[in-house]
C-alpha cells in the first residue's frame, strides 16, 4: 500500500512512518524539519520518499504535491497528522500571531493536503482519507480553546467531504487517543509519562488505520473502534 504522512518528523507521525514501513508498506511523507528529513531519507531510501514541507504552505504543498503525482500513481492512504498545540492559557489571552499559526496548520494545512492530492485519488475513484482529529474535536476543555476550535473543524470538514467522494472512497476523522508525546508534555508535563508512547501506540493504531475502508466513510473514529 502507498501510504501519504504528513508530519513525519516526530511525535505520532514518526511512530507510524516506522511502522507502516515495518510492515511492507511505501510511505510518502514531509515535515518541517530539514535534518529529520535527511535522517529518513537515510534511513529509508526507495521506494519510500520525504520532503521537507510545510502544510501551512499551499504553494509548497503544490509543489510536493506536482512532484509526488507526476510519475507515480496516487496514496491509497491519506493520512493529515501533521498539527500544533496553543500556549495553554484563556481563549482571550491568544494573540493572532499564535491562533492564525494553529489555524494555518491544523485547518489549512489539512486542506491544502486534500486540495492537492485527493483529486487524483478521486479520478481513480479509491483511496481512504484520514484527518486526525482529537478527543478534543469532540469535547472540550479550558486553556485549549483554539486546539478544540481546529479539532472541530476537522471533523466538520471531514463528514461533510465524505458526502462529496465518490462510492468506493472514504474520509474519516481519527481520535488518536491520548498518547506521551511533546504535545502532550506541553501540556502536562508531569502527567504524560503516564500515557504510553509513540512507538506502543503505534503497534496498535497502524493496523487499524490501515483496516479503514469505505464501510467507515464520514464515521469519526477512535483507535480501536468508532463514536457512531
């Protein structure tokens, strides 16, 4: 299976990359970070491929887009992982500086990905599509409100594009679950270690993401089984 990652570099995004490709799968992935891309690149070499993108970015997301696409047929796993936490603090303590950089990323990012990649899934009419949401998409909690605000929207957005696809495609919003990760440590920094890590979580989310199908199109999902 070909397998598109975004956020590669660290975090969820890494432990699936090992996994997916521990599995016999080709993985297409990008991050921001330039070193991490080289260590991957060395590490995993062909059939396997990483860039060095910003999702925030439409015109580089294009251009990854342009490159990945023009010699090779398209995923057939969609996966936007790549996303942001806020500074933990009250809705109206937020800066523009710092809520336009999460919407950038976690709302635009996702779309841009999906403007760019899934019209060549949906002329093939297959292809699964999943937007990492959070349990945070589906409720909420005090100092996170720009966090819950992207999360909703994924799921938003998600369903809604599930009614668009065509038959035989699917879009699911994904609840990763509460992992120990960097993200998590900004936010409690005593209590992630007490959560399991990337790489345990890995073991489970992998196959199940990689079952997803069109059975599960517009379901918003958790590792390990579905809220509707």
């Amino acid at each position: 299976m070909k397998i598109l990652l975004t956020g590669v570099t660290r975090g969820l995004g890494r432990a699936l990359l090992e996994e997916f490709i521990r599995l016999g799968h080709t993985v297409i992935g990008c991050g921001r970070s330039g070193d991490a891309i080289f260590e991957l690149r060395m590490a995993h070499q062909a059939p396997h491929d990483f860039s060095v993108v910003d999702v925030a970015l439409d015109n580089k997301v294009a251009i990854w887009a342009a490159r990945v696409l023009e010699h090779d047929s398209p995923p057939d796993l969609l996966i936007n992982n790549a996303g942001v936490m806020n500074r933990l603090s009250p809705l109206w303590e937020q800066d523009d500086r710092e809520f336009t950089k999460l919407v950038d990323v976690n709302i635009r990012g996702t779309q841009n990905v999906i403007r760019h990649f899934v019209p060549a899934m949906v002329a093939k009419k297959r292809g699964v599509i999943v937007n990492f949401s959070s349990g945070w998409g589906r409720s909420v909690s005090p100092d996170v409100a720009s966090y819950c605000m992207s999360k909703w929207a994924i799921e938003g957005m998600t369903k809604a594009m599930a009614e668009e696809l065509p038959k035989g495609m699917a879009a699911i919003p994904l609840n990763p679950g509460v992992i120990d990760t960097d993200m998590l440590r900004s936010c409690w920094a005593d209590g992630a270690a007490s959560y399991p890590k990337a790489e345990s979580w890995a073991k489970t989310a992998a196959p199940f993401i990689l079952k997803l199908g069109p059975k599960d199109n517009g379901r918003s999902a958790s590792v390990g089984g579905f809220e509707d």
